[in-house]
C-alpha cells in the first residue's frame, strides 16, 4: 500500500510580501511530495505564516492557532504545528508560551530551512527555532548574512492567478520608522542581484504570468552595487526587464517618499508596460508627527514629490497609507492630515490606528496618549473624505476607455444587473474595474469603456473582439479559478 501523500495547510496574514513567502515556502514543501489542503482536516503540517505590523494581526493568528490548529495536534500528536514569518521573528518565546504544541518557529529570514526543520520536529519530537540574529546583536554583515532572500524557483500553481506573479527585489528595511517593526522582522535592507530577478521574471513569464509586482518595503531605494563600479537603480531594472516578451504589466510597491528619483519617474512614464501607479505612503500631514515617526521628510517636501510624480508622470495615479493616533496627534495635527488628503487627490488611501508595538523606538520614547474613541473616529473622517475624492477620481473616468487584464469573477457582483457574470480586473492606474462578461476572459488584457463609478470601481462596458496584449486574437480557454492560499489579507 502506498503512504498517505502528507498534506500541508497554511494561513496567510499581512503583507503581499507574505503571500509571496507562503507561496515559495508551499511550493518547496511541494516538491518534498506535500499537496495543499484546504483545511486544517487531515494535513499533517498546519502553517500560520504571521504579520506582527498592528496587534491585531498578531491575535488573529493566536486565535487561529487555537481554533485550527490546536484540536488537530490534540487529535493526532504527529501533526507538526508552525509559527512563521515576522511574529515568529519577534516572538519565538511567547509563541511557545501561549500555544505550547507548536514544533515549528522560522523567521522571515530562515524559511529556505521549514522542509529540514518539519523532517527534524517529527524524527526528534522537539520543537525547532530557525531565527536570525537581533538587529543589535551582530555586526551588519554578519546579521545580513542571516537573513536570506529566500526566492527558490516558482510554481504557478501556488498563485491565486496564475497570470499574476510577486516578485522581491529587495528584503529587509532599514529606514526605522518609529512606529513599526518591520527593521527587526524582516532584518536589514537587502538588494537582491538583478540577473536573479530578471531570471525569476523570465521563468515568470515562461509559465504565464503577464504581470509581475515588484516588492520591496521601500523598493524605490532599490540599488544593486555590482562589486565593479557599476549599480543597478530599480529604474535601471525596469528597463532591462521592460522588453521580456510576454511581459504586459510592471507593477512595484512599496514606494518611500524621500527616494522617488527623477530617473524612476521617467521610466515610469516612458516604460509602456510599467503601470502608472505610485503608492507612496505620507503616514501623516503634520510636520511634528512625521518626526516622531522619524519619516525624513516634510509635508511640504511630501507635497513637492507629489506635484513632480504628476508632472513627470502625466495622468498618474498615487495612492497612500495613513496612521492616524499616533503619539500626541493633537486635533490640530489630524486637521493637518484631513487638510492634506482634501488636496492631495489619492487614488485611495489605507489607513491604519496605529498599534503600540513592543521593541520599536515609538514605544520607548513616546505615550499612546490618543484614546481608541478618538483613533477610531479620527479614521472614520479621514475615510470618508478620502472617499468623496476617490468617487470624484472614479467619475473623471466615465466616458474613457481603460485596459483592463481580468483577474476573475467579481466577488460581490458589485453592480446590481441580471444575471450575467461578472468579472473585475484592474487598469493600468490600478484602478478596480467590473464589466459584464464571459469567464473564458479570466487572464485577458481586454478594453472597456467606463459607462458608471463608485468610490470603489469603475464599471463598463468590454469591447466585444478588441482583446489586447500578448493573447490577442487567441483565446484561451481557462475557467476562472480563483484560489487563495490560507487566509484573506489582514
Ligand atoms: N500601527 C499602525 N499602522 C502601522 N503601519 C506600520 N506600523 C504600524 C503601527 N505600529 C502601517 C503603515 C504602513 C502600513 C503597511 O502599515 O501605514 O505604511
Ligand atoms: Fe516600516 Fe518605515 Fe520601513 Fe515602511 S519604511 S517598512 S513603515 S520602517
């Protein structure tokens, strides 16, 4: 009799760069003969891949653990539990303090080792840490050193589409933001060689991605010193991989405001292929704020980038992240964020209450002195401001014909009408676009000409035969799948 083929289940919380790590971290186990599972139910290897930016991404996961993971230990003790990624990271011994059956803590850094540390936890019974080394506790070469890039060859089955890839060009972060943890979870800023990426984006492509997503926690200051004199800048990157037969879309995120050079926006606007979409986070429109958080720029300065991305970049479309409570964010202060989301016209904006998180410098230094009835109202307003905006962005589009590739069927069937199907897709400025239409469409870069608009999507109507990109005129025909690894995205 055969053995059972193992199966592995994991959740996902947090950042795309999460999504990216439980896609390469399946794909390994894969190859070590696992297959995915859809629940916790029967796998013999239960994964929870963590996010540590705000607390309650943190008590997700613990809540998690306990509801699909811990009645599985208790009723197979073989089964192999594991924390990974950033709360793994930070945490490892709270980990084991408040869900004692876990066998598996690896690091964002480590995770090239989970099939040896998975074979070892069930051979010995221990439980087994793969950690890398304290920002603090090292020299920089030496903790750079223990946190790999962990990019190993990719398997476009683990993607929710497989016309749509990640793809890191940088990992770790070394602007040390007040507020957030990201410098000691995911280590010191790292580049990574560009021959790999451009390798990576081939073998992408080769496989059916039409669009990849550069990531990095600050990707516009990606810069490659190649040992010789020579250094690659992301706009330098963008180039070479531009003309990577078929290739249709170039995406990065996320940007950070003070590096936005004039060499990226220029690429940004003579590059066809690269999206003209910025998302540069201002966390904040009151200059006292954005000291503490220690993000080394002005809202004046902020303001200057804006104007040059749109000059540069004509019809850009930049959205941001907000924070707001954060320590002594008076009324005044926050009238200066509302102030600057009326002006700034983002595309959208996420925004966040912020989360004392343990170990960073906010935390030491400053008082969350802002009561959550105030964070919560405070993100209410700057919400539904930065809503007006995007329904008045939304509208300027009703009348224009937009390129959209058609990630899949529309979740909520957003527009009331019939029963026809519905697909979404996003624009080339990123914007959510839904139509009626067939799913054999599903991975098709198709025109649509915006007859409506909410707050949240464009809708239209696609051009029946007028299929565009690299599938023109040979329609595949591919049922929508739309597969999720784990969890939504916090
Ligand atoms: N509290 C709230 N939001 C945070 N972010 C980062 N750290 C915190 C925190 N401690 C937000 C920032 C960042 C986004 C990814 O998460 O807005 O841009
Ligand atoms: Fe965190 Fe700031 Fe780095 Fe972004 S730039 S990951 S907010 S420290």
């Amino acid at each position: 009799m055969n053995p059972p083929v193992p199966k592995v289940y994991i959740e996902t919380v947090g950042c795309q760069m999460n999504v990216l790590d439980s896609e390469l971290v399946v794909a390994a186990l894969k190859k070590q003969g696992y297959t995915l599972a859809d629940s916790p139910e029967g796998a013999s290897l239960i994964l929870f891949n963590t996010c540590s930016v705000r607390e309650h991404a943190e008590e997700k996961t613990y809540s998690a653990l306990g509801r699909h993971a811990a009645p599985y230990k208790k009723a197979d003790p073989g089964t192999v539990v594991g924390v990974i990624g950033c709360m793994a990271q930070k945490d490892q011994e709270r980990i084991r303090q408040r869900a004692p059956y876990v066998d598996l803590v690896v690091g964002t850094g480590q995770l090239a080792k989970i099939p040896a540390l998975v074979e070892e936890a069930r051979r010995t019974g221990q439980p087994q840490y793969a950690l890398s080394l304290p920002r603090a506790g090292a020299s920089r070469a030496e903790v750079e050193a223990s946190f790999e890039s962990y990019d190993p060859a990719r398997d476009p089955e683990m993607r929710p589409t497989p016309f749509q890839a990640f793809v890191r060009v940088q990992i770790g972060c070394d602007k040390f933001c007040t507020y957030c943890v990201v410098p000691s979870t995911r280590g010191p800023e790292q580049s990574r060689p560009p021959e790999h990426i451009l390798a990576e984006v081939r073998t992408l492509v080769d496989q059916g991605a039409k669009e990849v997503t550069l990531l990095g926690q600050t990707v516009n200051s990606y810069r490659y010193a190649h040992g010789d004199g020579r250094t690659t800048r992301l706009s330098d990157l963008l180039l070479a991989m531009h003309d990577t037969p078929g290739l249709e879309r170039v995406k990065f995120v996320t940007n950070f405001p003070k590096d936005m050079t004039d060499d990226l926006l220029d690429a940004v606007r003579e590059l066809p292929k690269l999206a003209k979409y910025l998302h540069v986070p201002v966390q904040s429109g009151c200059d006292e704020v954005l000291k503490r958080m220690k993000r080394l720029y002005t809202v004046a300065s902020y303001r200057e980038m804006l104007h040059r991305c749109r000059e540069r970049v004509p019809g850009v479309a930049v959205s941001s992240d907000f924070i707001v409570g954060f320590c002594g964010e008076t009324d005044d202060s926050f009238a200066k964020t509302l102030r600057l989301v009326e002006e700034a016209r983002f595309k959208n904006s996420f925004i966040f209450k912020y989360s004392e998180r343990p170990g960073t410098k906010a935390m030491g230094r400053y008082t969350d002195d802002v009561p959550e009835a105030v964070k919560k109202r405070r993100n209410n307003d700057l919400l539904a401001v930065q809503n007006a905006n995007s329904l008045l962005d939304h509208r300027t589009w009703i009348g224009r014909s937009v390129e959209v590739l058609v990630e899949g069927p529309s979740r909520h069937g957003e527009r009331a009408g019939g029963d026809r199907p519905q697909l979404t897709g996003r624009t080339m400025t990123d914007h959510i676009c839904v139509f009626d239409g067939p799913p054999r469409l599903v991975g098709q870069t198709v025109t649509v000409d915006v007859t409506d608009a909410s707050g949240f999507t464009l809708y239209g109507d696609v051009r029946v035969g007028e299929q565009t990109g690299v599938g023109r005129g040979a329609t595949v025909e591919r049922e929508p799948r739309p597969r999720r690894i784990g969890l939504a995205v916090v």
